[in-house]
C-alpha cells in the first residue's frame, strides 16, 4: 500500500509510526501528492473533505492500475487524529446532517464513510481531474481491496491483495464499524470487462510477439580488434573531482594529449565510466587490468593500503568485460559469470545485505530462480547496476532511490524521523515491464501518462549514467526499427522525455527518428547518446553547465552535416567523444585534467579534432573521470609514458 503525504514535514508531525498500529511500517511507502495537500489545507480544522479522503483511499495498489496506472493510493495523514473526542463527534454530528440530508434526497450517499456524490465529486477534482468520476467511487467502495477480474487471478502488473488496514485501524481505536459499515461487495456502474481492460492489455499476444535476432549477444572475442592503450587525461587519481588543476602544472602523470601506456601488450577493450575514478583495460588473453583511485578495494587488495594504482597493473583474469560504479566494479567473466570488487553499501555489488565489502572478486548472487544464467552485457551506475543476459532479458541491482532498479518504485520509506530509507536491490533481479507514452495522454510533455507495453522486449544495448540507466532494444529479423527505452533520475533532461521527472519503468524514448536502428548507447553523468546504424549519433541531456540542457534527442549535426560516419561514442562526467571511419576522433566539453586530448586547450564548447589522433583508427573508446581511454589500431605517432617515472612522482617511497 502507498500512502499519500501532503509533505514530509506533514508526515513528521502527523507520525507515520504512530498513525497505523494495525500495518508493519515496511507495508507502506511515501510518496506526495500536491492535490492532496491542497485539501488537506481546506480540511486544517478537519472538515469533511478531508476525512473523506482518508476513509475513501484506503485502497490497494491494484484498484488504482486498473485506471491510469497511477500510484497514489491511501492518504492517511490525519489518521492519528481520529484518536480526538472532539473530532469523533464532530465526524458524528456530520454523518447525522448527512443522513438528514440524504432523507430529503438531495445527495445521496454512495461511498463509504457516508460519502455523497458531491464529495465524490470534489475528490476527483482535486486528484486532478484525469480520472473519472466512475473510477473514483470504485476506488472508494474497494476499501483496501483492490478490484480482481472474474477469473479471480491476480494482475502480475499489480500489487497482491492486502487487507483493510483502515478498517483494522478503526476497530483497534475502538470507534466499531458504523463508521466504515458499507456494502464493499456492491456493484459498480461500470461493467466489470471494462474495468479489467488494461489488465487484459498487459498480457502480450501471439501476434505481438517479436522475432528478434539476438546474435548481437553472443560472447566472442576471437574476433574483436586488438591495437595499443592510449589515455588523455591525469593519472593523478587523487585530484580528480576533488580538485583542480593549475595552468602551470605540467607533471609527467599529466597527459594533455592522447599517450600510449602499454605499448608491447595488445588490448581488445577499455573501461571506464562518468561514475569512477579509476580504469579498466582487457587484453586479447583476457587479463584484467586496473589503474587509478583503488578506494573501497574497487581494484582489489592486491596493492595493500594504497589508494591510488598510478599505473596499469593485472588485477583478475578470464574477463570478458568490466563496468565500473563509483564504489564498486562488476566484471563479465568468460563463461558468462557476474563478479565483482568494492562496496557494497546499496546492494550495486549484486551480493546480499549483510556483505559489506570485498577486495576478492566476489560471484554476485542472481534472484529470480534460475542459476545458470549466462551475461552479456553490464553497465554501471554511481550506486546501481544493470545486466543483459544472453537472451536480452534485463538484471539490476543497488539503489533505488530514483527508480534506478526498474520495478516501478523507491520503496522510500522512514529510518527514522528525519531520515528515508530506500528498498535497494540486493541482487541481481529480471526487470521485463517497459512502459511508453499512452495513447489517449496529453499531448504535453509535462502531463503525459504512461502505459505498459504489451510485447516481451529483449534489449541489445545498456549504458548508465550517474542516477539514470538506457536500454536499446535488439534488432529484429525483419530489419524494423529499434526502440530506446531510459529510466531513473530525469534530472537536465537526460531521459529524454521532454521533463525532468524521474521514472520507475523502462520507458521508451520518443522523438527520435522514424525507422532508427540503432547500434550503441553512451552514458555521461547528466546526458545520453544513441548511435544508429547509419554512422548518425543522437543526443540528449546536460555535459556542459554553461550550455541550455537539450530535453529531446537532437542529431549530432556537426558530424552528420559534413558527411562523418561514427563509428564509436562515449560520454564523461563533463565531455562527449565519438570517432569515425575515417580515423578522425571529435571531442567537445569541460576537461580541466587534459582528458580531451587538446593540448593546452581545457575545453571546448563546439565539436573538435584532436589532432594527435587524426588519421589512426579507434577500435574502443570509454570516457571517465578525469581520462578518455582509446584502443587504437597504430600508436606509432603517439608520445609513450614513462611508467618509472610516474610510479615514482605518485608512490615516492
């Protein structure tokens, strides 16, 4: 059950412990609702309006899905002060007018609670006037019941059956049940098959079903390109984030152009990420192997108290891939396995609760029954992580707090009086509900609703941000387009949407264009990219903080106008790169520590080739904090880094 506060602050005055005896506090959840809490400010001397609301809402999840999706369900924040004699006969003097009023016949009652059509009326006035007048007594007579189809089997959409607690709650307060007597089981205006539409919806069809080509997801590195480590950027992990660098300071550890690190070992992939501070790089025999900030073990306990691993070093094996959080690492091992190293304060390490920490690599724990699964695909967020399985199936785990996990909810609730708590994943768990823009909403971007797909959706493609996560769906036999779907934290218009708002499911970008295939996603902090099948790149979101944030998916004009086919994108903390066939690398943003490779130029507010790389093939590329990392086909050209000398300017001993 979700209970509707006006405000926090409502809440912490109200009680929230206090105000339902008769519930585990874990039961509940606090969300707030605008339209509520003008009601309540007509109802500060407890009018009828506002105890109407609370006796009308009690109300499961599932009698609100079967109308407009929406999640507001129960308000009971006046419920403490039903404890109030003054308040009781109040509630009773006003249920005698009532029953007066309803023998001379001019409003009769029709809800529980005593309440008339014109409360009926007025309530769904100030719920905002999207939901029928019908649907709102439904949701008033289920009294905490929820609405089933004539099948009796639960909507999987929906939350289970739970029982009254309102009721419960009143009995225990001694008020009996004349308060609340009324006839639940009466029947609706609306028919039922009406009613249970959407439930019906949400089953997917034969004939909805997709063919999709999920080759994509085969694991095979036998074939990928194998070229030199190149980093542009501060092997100083230690500033990074923290501070910033002088003009004048030229330290050997400070790579202000691109600069090959392990030029006698081949390497097939880069790892890095807006959310970390430190690096990944794989080799063709699949060694790990990991440099840069080493706190909360992210890199092992290999290197003992040191918080910096200035240089590449080994640091696992038989790995296929690695996504790096903030304060964890999770690695794709070769036979399909989840790893990882770090913290694991939010569940992002995929291990159960009570693991706190690991400098071992650690099997993360999968949920959902089945063991054996096999990975393809991860990414990593600052305190979440996201998984693809081989069949396109989508995994996450860690926090919650902006609807990063994908299930539809926070799960916010009270620690203590003046703390929230969020119900973080602590595991990997499949996530199958993807939801797009319903076909009846508001043509504003601002008020649209949304609804669940009816199709089972396998996904090619996944990319984190530091609050928000993408998806690309895989492509499909018939070469038709491929969907992007973006969730979590919406904040600068990273999502896509054309709002700021956060959102609980996978929903499916829209705007971008007809008939897109794409191929690839990208990540920054605060912004996003989608590279199609065409060599076109696609943006949307924030990187620049002196720039307006761009809330829909905008072409790349600056490459696509002058005939460049990308071939690979990444996105920073504060900067965009992408290369192309033609062995030009382009790069635009902040880049106080060098990353973009510009020499003394820190930053660029438009496109830019680096120089140094014109003309050499990229065969990967990852933007991370402080650093782009480049795998590229002949570093020839390129400056090579001391390592001695690095080693001993970062580690004197």
């Amino acid at each position: 059950m979700i209970c509707v506060f006006a405000s926090t602050t409502l809440a912490r005055k109200i009680g929230w412990r206090q105000g339902w005896k008769s519930a585990r506090r874990t039961d509940y959840k606090l969300v707030t609702h605008p339209n509520v809490h003008q009601s309540l400010a007509r109802g500060s001397s407890y009018t009828k309006t506002s105890v109407e609301i609370v006796v009308a809402l009690v109300s499961t999840k599932a009698a609100w899905a079967n109308y407009g999706n929406i999640t507001y369900c129960a308000c009971c924040c006046i419920a403490s002060h039903l404890r109030s004699p003054r308040l009781r006969k109040r509630m009773s003097s006003r249920s005698s007018r009532r029953t007066s009023r309803a023998r001379k016949g001019s409003n009769d009652i029709v809800a529980p609670g005593f309440g008339t059509s014109a409360d009926v009326q007025r309530l769904q006035k100030d719920l905002g006037g999207a939901l029928p007048v019908k649907a709102v007594t439904a949701m008033m007579r289920a009294e905490g019941r929820g609405i089933l189809g004539k099948s009796e089997v639960a909507n999987p959409l929906s939350s289970p059956q739970a029982s009254n607690a309102w009721a419960d709650f009143i009995h225990e307060e001694g008020m009996g049940t004349a308060v609340l007597k009324f006839d639940s089981a009466a029947k609706v205006d609306e028919p039922l098959t009406k009613r249970r539409k959407t439930d019906e919806e949400n089953t997917p069809t034969a004939e909805e079903a997709v063919d999709y080509d999920l080759s994509v997801l085969a694991i095979s590195r036998k074939k990928a390109p194998i070229g030199s480590l190149v980093q542009s950027g501060t092997l100083d992990a230690t500033v990074v984030g923290r501070k910033a660098l002088k003009s004048t300071d030229e330290a050997v550890y400070h790579l202000n152009v691109p600069t090959s690190l392990l030029p006698k070992i081949a390497i097939s992939k880069v790892c890095a990420s807006c959310n970390a501070a430190h690096a990944i790089a794989i080799d063709r025999a699949n060694q790990a192997y990991g440099w840069g900030r080493n706190e909360g073990m992210v890199l092992g306990d290999a290197f003992g108290e040191s918080k910096v691993v200035p240089t590449p070093q080994i640091i696992a094996s038989d790995i296929e891939t690695a996504a790096l959080g903030k304060a964890h690492t999770i690695f794709l091992k070769t036979d399909g396995s989840l790893h990882a190293l770090g913290t694991n304060k939010s569940g992002q390490c995929g291990w159960r609760q009570n693991v706190k920490q690991s400098g071992t690599l650690k099997a993360c724990v999968l949920l959902g029954g089945n063991k054996d699964l096999k990975f393809a695909r991860i990414a990593c967020g600052e305190d979440f992580s996201v998984a693809l399985d081989d069949e396109g199936i989508l995994y996450t785990t860690g926090s919650s707090e902006f609807g990063q996990l994908a299930n539809g909810e926070t799960g916010e609730y009270f620690i203590a009086a003046n703390k929230l708590g969020f119900s973080n994943g602590y595991g990997f768990a499949p996530q199958t509900i993807f939801h797009q823009s319903a076909k009846d909403s508001s043509r504003n971007d601002q008020m649209k609703k949304t609804a669940p797909i009816n199709q089972d959706i396998r996904l090619q493609d996944i990319a984190c941000g530091k609050h928000f996560a993408l998806a690309l769906e895989a492509p499909k036999q018939n070469k038709s387009a491929t969907r992007v779907f973006s969730w979590g934290c919406g904040n600068y218009g990273c999502l896509g949407h054309g709002r700021q708002q956060d959102e609980f499911f996978p929903r499916q970008v829209e705007n971008l264009p007809k008939g897109m295939i794409g191929t690839k996603l990208a990540a920054g902090s605060t912004c996003s990219l989608v590279l199609t099948s065409n060599g076109h790149a696609y943006y949307w979101g924030q990187h620049q903080s002196s720039k307006d944030a761009v809330m829909k998916p905008q072409l790349v004009d600056a490459l696509a106008n002058n005939q460049h086919i990308v071939t690979h994108i990444s996105a920073g903390n504060n900067n965009v790169a992408c290369s192309t066939d033609l062995g030009n690398t382009v790069v635009w943003g902040q880049g106080q520590y060098g990353e973009l490779g510009l020499g003394s130029k820190k930053s660029s507010a438009k496109p830019a080739f680096v120089e140094s790389l014109g003309g050499i093939k990229i065969l990967d590329m990852a933007c991370g904090q402080g650093s782009i990392l480049y795998v590229v086909e002949d570093d020839k050209k390129l400056p090579k880094l001391d390592s001695e000398a690095v080693e001993a300017a970062l580690n004197p001993k």
